[in-house]
C-alpha cells in the first residue's frame, strides 16, 4: 500500500484498520507526508511504529502499530515513483484534506492556482516529474506505473469530500487534460479505478501533555503518537482489482452507494463541527468539548440537525441513534478536540457541510436558521471573531469579509455561490444573524 498524507487522522485509521485486519502481517504501508515533512524522520527513527493512546470516558487504551513499512518527505520524488513502480502495489490511499484536491469552489480543477499551474507545465515536459499537488502526484505515479507495463492499482481517497472517489479521479483527468498529453489520459485508464468512502473518527492535535502520558504509560520516547476516540466508521464502495487488507474484519462496511452514509457523516458530524467551531469560538469556547456543554451551542446544535436530518435518506430511527452518539463523543473531555483545528478551511468545508442543506431547505421555501447561523458566524469569524482564521483561500475571503457588514455578508455569499447572494431573503438572514453574532 502507498499513502498520502502522513498524518494523525491517517495512523488512526487507516493504518489502524490495516494493523487489524487477520492479513495484516501481508500488507506494509509506505507513506508520504503531506503538511508536515519532518514526521517521515521522526517515524523512520521509530522504525515506523508509534502509539494510538485511544481515550475513552472510562479510561485510555495503549496500542503500539506496526503497519508502516517506510516513511517519506512529500517532495521525495524518487521514492514516490518507485513505490509505484513495484509490481505488488495494490492500493493507494489519500488523507490530504479538502484544500488538497485543487478544487475551485464549485468545483472542477483550479487551473487559476499557482500550484496547479506549476504542475501542467512540468508533467507537459515529463509525464514523470516531480509535482506539487496531490492529483499532480497521482499522474506523475501513473504515468511511472504504466510505463513500467504494471497493473491496475485501487485509488482510495479518504477525505470528507462528497463522491470523493468521482471528485479525486475528475481532477486526476482534468489535470491530465491540461497537460495536453493523451498517454496521461491512458496511464488512468491503464493503470487506476477509484473507490469512493466515507471516514469517520475524532483525531485531535496531540499535545505536549499527551506525549507524557504515553511515556508514563509505555515507558516509550515515542516522539509520534496519535490520540483519538474509541469510535471509529468506514464505508468504502469500489474495486480493488489488485487485493485490498481484510478491512471489513476490523469493522469497515462494504456497500453499493456510500452516499446515504456520506450526508450523514459530512452534515451532522462535520456541520455541527463546523457550527461550534465558528459559534462557539465566538463565544469563547475553545475545544469541541467545551462548545456542546454550553447550553446555548447545544440549542443551536439541535437546530441545525433538525433541518439536516429532513434530507436524510437513511431510516430516521438510525439518523437519531446516530445524533445521540454524536453527543456523547463531542462531550467526551478526554478528547481535546480545538475548535481552531476544526476552523481551517472553511472556504471547502462549509460548500460541502453546509450548503447542500442550506440549498434544499430554500428550495422547499424555508429560511433555515441553523444553516443561516453558520454562515453567518463564518463572516464573523473572517472578520476576527473567536478562533483565527487559517485557510487557503484566505487572501480572497478575508478582505471580502471587511467593512460595512451588509457588504460583507454579500461580498462572502457571492465567493460561495452568486445565487446565494441574489437570494435577498437569505442575505437579509445571514446579515441579520451575523449582527447578532457580531455585536460586543
């Protein structure tokens, strides 16, 4: 296996579903970072290992994992085409967040970055060459694999993107199109499928504080260890016509259509993270934890799963379950989630958490207020309120989120879709909330 995007929410998941799995001992991990090159050192000098400190109410559990068989700097260039030109690569997975896909808002490639620039013109030289972005890197490995005359491998994207497999391989081919060179087009029909999947389990940042926990407990200098919760979800749907991990023996689910599970996922878990982290970081609070035991945020919660709950197609009584259990591991205090964390990004999380619910409540002629709410903590955030703003696209939205507010309530809708600002019904909810929200 090959993955992308050597992070904590990856060893958490993946690699804890691979370490669990009856066929483990067949299957090593080669991963690459993404964000944070230096973590390839910190495991290569732990020979890959590193401990999963599991923290439940009751008590924390110490597992040590053994799943990676090598780790890499992202820009290692060479060894990421080496790894897909061995003839036993069978999957490759990725865990490079929403920004990572190169995707304008709406959608599609943005051919407009820096980035995405960068990597037509040096795979328009050489199919093969080194690239920034993570579809540059997915043609670059194709295109080494299908030179080396190698098979078809399983594309896996885990990121909390709707249809992310469709999503990953339409950029892939885009990408490719722009490059202009037909036998990139044919090294993705050649030598990739793309499985889509949802993924689900709370990893937060691990702290000084959680570092000596693990060497109290394990007498470990473990310099990586990753902290997360007993819970842990994955709904794959695709092919893997080159063999995959016992994955269902340690709990995934295969099914037919992922979406069902995929609206719930990305609407009540994800919107109401991205709820509490705008709202409540307004209102002071600082971890996930700390937002859903203020009754206010729990009012506010309760709202916004009431008008996504209307546009599930799961049964109701799975969509309730589910909501209970969702309280139950926000509210967990061992586990702290920073809101701040969660806060990144917004400009391609909120378009995917939040807007399909938003868009579907208008069309059915209601002005939903928990979605309304969201939005409108998003511009007060942009405008400085609670946690600080982290996102890539903070260039645009920042400045557009200054000055009067009913400017900037139209001026952030328009960035998120020129319909949405043209719906003054909306605009008047949004900027209506934000006053609110906004005032000292």
């Amino acid at each position: 296996m090959l993955h992308l995007g050597l992070g904590n929410f990856f060893r958490a998941h993946q690699a804890w579903y691979t370490d669990r799995a009856s066929d483990a001992g067949q299957w090593g991990i080669a991963a690459f970072t993404g964000r944070r090159p230096g973590l390839a050192d910190v495991l290569s000098a732990q020979g890959g290992l590193y401990t999963l400190l599991t923290r439940g109410s009751e008590g924390d559990r110490f597992d040590i994992l053994a799943g990676l068989s090598a780790t890499h700097a992202g820009n290692d260039h060479r060894a990421w085409t080496g790894h897909w030109r061995l003839p036993g690569l069978a999957v490759v997975t990725l865990t490079v967040t929403e920004a990572g896909y190169s995707r304008r808002p709406g959608g599609g490639l943005d051919t407009g970055a820096d980035s995405v620039a960068t990597d037509i013109a040096a795979l328009r030289a050489d199919p093969t060459a080194p690239a920034v972005t993570a579809a540059g890197k997915l043609l670059a490995g194709l295109a080494a694999r299908d030179r080396g005359g190698f098979g078809r491998v399983a594309v896996v994207s885990c990121d909390n993107l709707p249809d992310n497999g469709r999503a990953l391989e339409n950029t892939v081919r885009e990408l490719a199109r722009h490059t202009g060179r037909p036998e990139l087009t044919a090294a993705i029909d050649r030598c990739a499928t793309f499985a889509t999947t949802v993924v689900d389990r709370i990893t937060p940042r691990t702290t000084d504080e959680d570092l000596a926990a693990v060497a109290a407990a394990t007498g470990l200098a473990d310099a990586a260890p990753v902290v997360t919760e007993p819970f842990s979800e994955w709904v794959i749907s695709g092919e893997f016509p080159a063999g995959r991990p016992r994955w269902e023996e340690a709990g995934a689910r295969f099914v037919a259509d992922v979406t069902p599970y995929e609206q719930r996922k990305l609407w009540l878990l994800n919107g109401a993270h991205s709820l509490l982290a705008y709202a409540g970081g307004i209102r002071g609070r600082t971890t996930v934890a700390d937002a859903v035991a203020d009754p206010v945020c729990r009012d506010w919660l309760a709202e916004w799963w009431a008008e996504a709950s209307r546009h599930l197609t799961l049964p109701q009584k799975e969509s309730a379950a589910y909501r209970t259990a969702l309280l139950e591991r926000f509210a967990n205090p061992r586990i702290r989630h920073a809101l701040a964390q969660i806060a990144a990004d917004g400009s391609q999380k909120l378009p995917v958490r939040i807007l399909p619910v938003l868009r579907r409540e208008r069309a059915a002629g209601r002005v939903p207020q928990g979605a309304v709410r969201v939005l409108a903590a998003w511009v007060c955030h942009l405008r400085g309120l609670g946690v600080p703003v982290t996102d890539t696209e903070a260039a645009r939205i920042v400045p557009l989120a200054q000055g009067p507010l009913p400017a900037a309530v139209r001026g952030i809708l328009t960035f998120l879709g020129p319909e949405l600002a043209a719906d003054l019904t909306l605009v008047d909810a949004v900027r209506g909330q934000a006053e609110a929200l906004c005032a000292p």
